[in-house]
C-alpha cells in the first residue's frame, strides 16, 4: 500500500508513524472503572509526502468549517462542539462535516497499528509489583509492528526508514517515552526488536506538543478512539457500535483497508490486545 521512495540518504526517513493515547498508564486507579481499565495507544504510518497532502485536506476542513486553518483538532471538543467548534452543533453542518472527514480518512494512504493493554488484568496476572509500565509495554508493541511494517516494505521496494513522533505528555512522562523508544531502539526492553538501526532513522522519538498544530497528530487523534472500540468489542468488553453512527463508519474504513495484516488477518499484526486470557 506504501511506496516510499529513498534515493539521496538512507538514513532520511520517508515514512513516519504518528502516536496518540488514548487513556492512561495509571495502574494505581480503581482498575474495575472501565473508563480507567485500558490504555490505548494508536498509530497511524504515513510517507511524509502524503502528510503534506493531509495538512492541505485539514487545513481546508478547518477554514471551511471554523474559519481558521489554527485551530487544533481534538475528538472530544468536536464531539462536544465546544469553542471553536460549535457550529456543529447545527446537525446539517455536522453531518456535512463528518461526510468531509470520513472522505479523508478513506482516501488518504496510511496504516494503523493498534494497542489496548487491559491494565486490570495486567496486574492481576503480574501483581502490581512487577507489572509493566502500560504506556511503555504499548509502545514497544507499536514500535514491534511498525518495524516489522518497514521490513516488509523494504522487500517490495528499496530499503527505507521511518521515525516516530507522539503528542508531548509532560516532563515525566516524556522522559518515560524516551527512555522507552532508546531500549527498544538497543533491542531491549519487553518486546525484544533487533535491527533497529537498519530501519529506523533516528535513535530519538519525536516529541510534539499539542499547539504546535501538526497534522498527523490531529488526525490520529481522530481515529485513536474508534480503533481502541473496535479492539475493546472484539475482545468482548465493549458493545458492538451502532452501525449507523459515525464511529462504526471510521471503523469499517480501518477494517477494510487500514489496519495493518497478513492474509487477511487484523489480530496480532494491525491489532494488539495484552494480555489476553
């Protein structure tokens, strides 16, 4: 599906994953609180080339919609339709709206790659002593999958590289990030990965802040939530979505085309849940 194109230096990268969270790594929180039990992180692989065709879509989304290519797109204000985004609260603006975004979402050239970790029966089976820091384990299986990604691209076409970069979540967290990302990047940590160097263009993630108004960020954002849904419903620990709804439709589009796979199949390769029983 991806055709990147690496001519001038081997180590520029070409493709890039961006990551967004979805919950928290918190193992010390009522854990039997659906809302507090998993942890999510998405990520959604790109040439660079076609993120700049990302930015133009949204940048016109946004100055149609809100009259400003500024403002950030964030899933739960536009859900809300909170400031700077209320006049989707009109239900015929909202609908052409959605219609206009899942447009995108379809067209444009990525990949998914999934992770949900079920901190409750993280630390049930591992006690919350030995527990692995969630964020980080999701990490590793996201940096897992995105390499095993470049290595099959590699096959079909030249040897590429790709980075990483994620939405900055404070000074402590961040550091946990970095850290994580150059154990994987050493082939250590949980997941062993071997090779990094060989596909992987930088030794550091990329971190980003919010503000800084990055298109992929956004838009992984967008999707983050349905992926997480679909993941949670295929392990029988949400409800199916409504099939007419907006969510279900994003979700039909990354089922079909976006998630990562081998013969057909999604789990284990574009979808991780951990641990499983």
């Amino acid at each position: 599906m991806l055709h990147p194109k690496n001519k001038h230096n081997i180590k520029t990268p070409t493709l890039r994953m961006y990551v967004d969270e979805n919950g928290n790594y918190n193992l010390r929180e009522d854990l039997t609180n659906n809302s507090n039990r998993f942890l999510c992180l998405t990520g959604v692989i790109m040439n660079l080339s076609e993120h700049d065709k990302l930015e133009k879509q949204l940048d016109g989304l946004k100055l149609h919609y809100f009259g400003s290519t500024g403002v950030i797109l964030h899933r739960r204000e536009l859900i809300s339709g909170k400031p700077p985004f209320v006049t989707l609260k009109i239900e015929a603006t909202r609908e052409s709206f959605n219609i206009a975004l899942l447009k995108i979402i379809t067209e444009l050239k990525y990949g998914v790659v999934s992770v949900v970790i079920d901190k409750k029966a993280l630390v049930d089976k591992y006690t919350l002593l030995k527990a692995y820091d969630p964020y980080a384990l999701a990490l590793e299986y996201l940096m897992q999958r995105y390499q095993y990604w470049m290595q099959e691209q590699s096959k079909c076409h030249e040897q590429i590289y790709g980075d990483i970069m994620a939405e900055s979540r404070g000074g402590y967290e961040d550091k946990i990030t970095k850290e994580t990302y150059r154990l994987m990047y050493d082939g250590k940590g949980y997941n062993e990965l071997m090779g990094a160097d060989r596909y992987y263009s930088s030794k550091e993630i990329k971190l980003r802040k919010k503000k800084e108004n990055i298109a992929g960020l956004q838009f992984v954002d967008l999707i983050s939530h349905p992926a997480r849904r679909y993941i949670l419903a295929q392990n029988n620990l949400a409800d199916n979505i409504k099939p007419t709804s907006f969510e279900q439709k994003v979700v039909d589009v990354l089922v079909k085309s976006k998630f990562r796979s081998k013969k057909g199949k999604i789990d284990g390769f574009g979808t991780i849940f951990f641990p499983k029983k």
